[in-house]
C-alpha cells in the first residue's frame, strides 16, 4: 500500500516524542495508529543518510514478497520529495536485544529461548529456500534485528542489507553489517551467500544459550563470544556455557542439541556449515537423521 505522508503525520501525531521507538542506520521509528484502528510501525529515513536511500527501495522489494510468521510485515510506504517512509505491523515486546541484555528486562526463560530460535531458524529458512524468485540474504542479523510479539515469537526485521540471488552461488560485495556477527568470508573478502547468515544465526544461537554480548568486558580481554564458547562445546562444558542467571532452570537435552547446531553454523569454511532446514531439523527432533547429519561435522557429537 502507498501512504500519504499526511496519514502516517496524522497517525503518529506528527512524529510525537511520545510516540519515538527507537533509532537506527536507516532513520527514526514511531508508533502511530491509522484511522482503522491498525497500530503501526513508521521508519522515517534521515534526509542526511545515503546510505538509508538505498535501504529504503531495498526493504520495499524484498519485504513484498517475504510474507512469512516469522518475518516482520511490511504494510506499506511512503514517498514524498525527501521524505522516505516505511509503515510496519507494529511488534509490541521489543527486540530479543532488550529482552537479553537490559537490566530491566525479566529473565528470558528457557522455553522462550529454544522457542525463539526455532522461530528464528524457520524465518532464515523461509528466506533461503522457499522465497519464490530465488533466496533472500538478511545480511545483517543480530538481536537488535529480532523483534518479540507478546507471546515471544520472532520476527526477522530490517531488510536495509539484504540481498536477493537467482541461485545459492556466493557473490562479492561491499562489507556491510555489525561487527561480531559477520562471516569470515565476508567481513575479509566481502563474499556473501545463505552460509553468511547462517554464521550469524551461529552467533545469535550462543547469545540465546549464554545471555552473553558479542564482545563482553566479563570476559578475558573483551575477547568475542566465540574464543569462550566454541572451547566448551568441544570439551561439552555445556553447564559453563549456559547463562547462569537460568540456574538449573533447562533443559540438558535440549541444550545440548542447541550447543550443537550453534555450533555447527559458526564452522570458518562455508561449506562446513549446515543450510538452515538442515539447522531447524537440528533444533527440533532428535532422530537418526539429525545424528547422522551431525556426525558430517563434528564426529565427537555422536559418540
């Protein structure tokens, strides 16, 4: 749907600092209500961002055509001589972000989190193998890109880097995205492909387990999450890597099979990392097909 720059006006009373969700690369979020009652999201680009007008059309193309539950929906947009404007189903729980790693936050209980990533796992491989025309890459997927409904479902949101491919062959690109979570392969080579965001799925799965920053001061030297983690989940210290405001609150089994596709995902050569429905089927059950797959990897999981 095209808007009128008067109706998103009209419905977030002018941009109203009361209404002022957040602010990103892209530009400012309000909330705002339409004349039907439909509680939005308006992403208003900065006229100063370069950078936001390229996301803009980039966000409006991918997300016409990314209709899934696990992926934010965009209702519409807005074009009026500089203003650029993209109108959201508004998410009311904020991001998983804030739900980790804000002191105000509750503890997010275990059951939200292997719920969570499972969401997340059927969003990614929604873009990856099933979007007609070919997969989307995010691009940039972290928590801060991951919004919650109320009842703690995920919704993949911020489209400005993603890309669309004809076939699963990588590509070369300018290097883009938040640091922490980009690929090798791209963040040295600027190479791109569905392994990119499985890789930073990898990381987000860790975050989810631990409760722990990409780069925490708790750690040795700032050192990233990965320098502390990948060392217990082949010494299976899986009690260490668990975030330990949980307690005894989790699930050992479930766990393990989240230690494990984590894992997986965040292997330095590409190819060495599982597509995303091989994750989601790692995640979810625990058959002969998952142990098998998993011994393609990492032998020692399966003894």
């Amino acid at each position: 749907m095209r808007f009128q720059y008067s109706e998103i006006q009209h419905a977030t009373a002018n941009f109203s600092n009361e209404n002022f969700l957040g602010e990103g690369g892209f530009g400012h979020v309000y909330k705002g209500k339409l004349q039907d009652g439909q509680i939005v999201a308006a992403k208003v680009r900065k006229e100063a961002s370069t950078q936001g007008y390229s996301e803009f059309f980039s966000e409006v193309h991918v997300l016409s055509f990314a209709r899934h539950r696990n992926i934010v929906m965009l209702m519409g947009y807005c074009c009026k001589e500089n203003h650029n404007i993209l109108v959201y189903e508004y998410i009311c729980n904020k991001s998983l972000e804030w739900h980790l790693f804000s002191e105000s936050a509750d503890l997010l209980e275990w059951h939200n989190r292997r719920a969570i990533a499972i969401g997340i796992a059927k969003g990614l491989r929604f873009l990856h193998e099933e979007c007609r025309g070919g997969p989307i890459i995010h691009r940039d997927l972290r928590p801060s890109n991951i919004l919650l409904t109320h009842d703690f479902v995920p919704m993949l949101a911020d489209f400005g880097l993603a890309k669309w491919k004809s076939g699963n062959e990588s590509f070369h690109t300018r290097v883009l995205g938040t640091s922490g979570y980009l690929a090798p392969e791209y963040a040295e080579y600027g190479i791109v492909s569905v392994r990119t965001d499985v890789y930073a799925f990898g990381i987000v799965l860790f975050q989810l387990i631990s409760g722990g920053m990409v780069r925490d001061e708790n750690r040795r030297e700032c050192q990233h999450i990965l320098q502390w983690a990948e060392p217990l989940v082949e010494r299976l210290a899986l009690h260490e890597l668990i975030d330990p405001r949980l307690g005894e609150a989790y699930d050992t089994y479930e766990l393990y099979h989240l230690a494990r596709a984590a894992f997986l995902c965040v292997r330095r050569d590409p190819e060495m990392r599982p597509a995303m429905g091989e994750v989601l089927r790692l995640l979810e059950v625990d058959n002969a097909h998952a142990r098998e797959l998993a011994s393609q990897f990492i032998p020692h999981f399966t003894k």
